[in-house]
C-alpha cells in the first residue's frame, strides 16, 4: 500500500477503487474566461452542475477519477477544493505542462541554459507535489505532458525532461497525452528512458485512439501502461473501433496493462457547448458504465480482466512511489 494524493488529501492505495484514469472536471481557457464569461456564466451552477455529475458518476461505482488538469488547460484548484468537498468521488489532481508545441513565454527567460539557471519547470512540478499547489495545500498525485503531432519540439523535449526529472524526485506517475497516429508514445518512452524513468510508472495516453495493436504491444513490451481513455470522442476513432481494440488487446493477453477512461469534463471551452450533444452525443463520465463495460463483457471480456482495467492497474500505477 502506498499514500496517494487527491484533492482531499491522501488515502490507502488500496482505497482507490474502480478509478477512470484520464479525466477532467472544468476545461478552461482562463483568459477567454476572464474577458469573456458568457458562456462559462454562473459559477455557482457550474459548481453545482459538476458536484451532481461527479455523485452520479459514484453511485454507479466509480470511486476515483484522475483530473489531467494541467497549466494549459486551465487548472485552478480552489474551484477543484469546493468540488471535492461536497462528493465522495476521489479527485486526484495533476501538475504539469500542456502544449503541442511551446511553453508559455512566461518560461522562456527562467532556465534551463547554463546562464538563465536550473530549470524553473521541475522545481514547479515537484513543489506541487511535495508542497501542494499554491495556496491549496491540494497536493498533485500525477505528472502530466503532451506530445502530439509536431512531434518532440525543443519546447516539448524541455517538458519532458523535467517531468521526468520530477517522476525520479518525487516517485509520482506519469500520465501523457499522444497523437497515437504519429506513435507519439514512442518517443515519449526514449525520453523517458534516457532520464532514467521506470517506464512501468508511465500511462502512455490516447492511445486508444488507434487499431495499430502492433504500436500498443510495443509501448507494453517497454513496460508502459496504455491508456484507452477517450471513450466517446467516436469523431477521432469510432466506437466499434475502440471496443474491438481493447477486446483484441485482452485477448492478447494484456488487460493487466491497459486502463480506461473517457478524457471527457463537465464543461469544455474548447467545444462549443450548444453543438456538443449532437457532435459527440456519448461522450460522458457514464459512458464506460453504461455502453462500453457491455460491449467488452459481449466481445468475451472476462470480470476479472474489467477489474484489472478499472481497479488493479491504477491502483499499481499510483503504488511504489518513493517517500518524500
Ligand atoms: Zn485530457
């Protein structure tokens, strides 16, 4: 058993339960937020409309759910605290970088060359960790990057390498977001190696966003976890696809190292909210349990290879941190 942390502190390993590995609560863009609140509107019913959705979500058996939140997306852990405080739903919050390209401008005067200093981006990440996230006291449970279609961009390259520099200081897992296409995760893990990463402590994510199970077992057979989280993005990879890559992948033998999860939030600024039942009508935190758990369970997916996907492997994920 090892102590994780969530947004209401920690808990046993073994308390995680049925755990959907990729999540969000809020997606926010916090300058349009700021400048142009319309669409966001009442914060009250916001709040409101999450804490509903996340005690749903819990009374049909789901304990845990991981917000990949990070700086890029909009990460603001007050709102986070508010929410955690009236469900019984585990949040564990993330910290880390989101962008496909570049950092912010904000990180390119502050490290890593020799003459600007030690890089500014570990320190941040580990003090997340360690420290807790601002003023929160909330303490990050996961590291979080991205790599998506440009590739290992020096920018990216930067981010990788600090995160994984946080992993070995902190023992925290780290999760990803790929371009699966492009087999994304396959340079994430070189870097990773070249750090010195156990890569058994890293969720290679999105990547069942492709039917490529030649990519998947190598990703596997390197030792990563592989994250089929965006279950009802049906736009990016339909979702016969996606059931048929799990259950072809289970019977390959590897439901010990897969998770599952939807990559969906209660509010998104990224889509505009009007439009969205009609273009993604599947995509929420109820999918898995309502749609996608029959159809593995029909395409011969066994109880115990469910729980594997849901209980055993997160919580192994989050295992074997080092103390700090
Ligand atoms: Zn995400």
């Amino acid at each position: 058993m090892s102590k994780v942390q969530t947004a209401r502190g920690s808990v046993d390993s073994s308390q995680l339960g049925t755990t959907l590995m990729h999540e969000h609560v809020f997606v926010l863009d916090l300058e349009i937020q700021h400048n142009y609140p319309e669409e966001w509107g009442n914060e009250g019913k916001r709040v409101a409309d999450a804490i509903a959705r996340l005690n749903e979500l819990k009374s049909r058996g789901v304990d845990t759910i991981v917000d990949l939140t990070v700086i890029g997306l909009g990460r603001y852990i007050p709102r986070i605290l508010r929410i955690a405080g009236q469900t019984q739903l585990h949040i564990i919050v993330a910290t880390g970088i989101y962008t496909y390209r570049t950092l912010p401008l904000y990180f390119h005067f502050r490290g890593p060359a020799p003459a600007k200093g030690p890089d500014l981006l570990a320190e941040m990440f580990v003090r997340d960790i360690t420290e807790g996230i601002a003023d929160t006291s909330v303490k990050a449970g996961i590291l979080k990057c991205c790599t998506d279609e440009p590739g290992v961009t020096p920018d990216v390259e930067r981010i990788l390498r600090a995160i994984a520099r946080a992993h070995r200081l902190t023992g925290v897992p780290i999760s990803t977001h790929t371009h699966a296409p492009l087999r994304r995760g396959l340079d994430q893990q070189r870097v990773f190696r070249e750090e010195g990463v156990d890569l058994s402590r890293v969720v290679i994510g999105h990547s069942g966003d492709t039917t490529d199970l030649g990519y998947l077992e190598v990703l596997i057979r390197n030792g990563s976890y592989v994250g089929m989280d965006r279950f009802g993005i049906d736009t990016i990879l339909p979702f016969e696809d996606r059931v048929n890559t799990v259950a072809a992948m289970c019977e390959r033998g590897y439901a010990n190292k897969m998770v599952l999860s939807h990559d969906a939030a209660c509010f998104n600024h990224w889509l505009p909210e009007r439009a969205l039942p009609a273009i993604l009508p599947r995509w929420n935190y109820l999918h898995i349990h309502d749609d996608v758990i029959p159809a593995l369970k029909r395409k011969g997916v066994s109880e115990e290879q469910l729980r594997m996907m849901l209980v055993e492997n997160p919580r192994k994920i989050f295992e074997e941190q080092s103390t700090y």
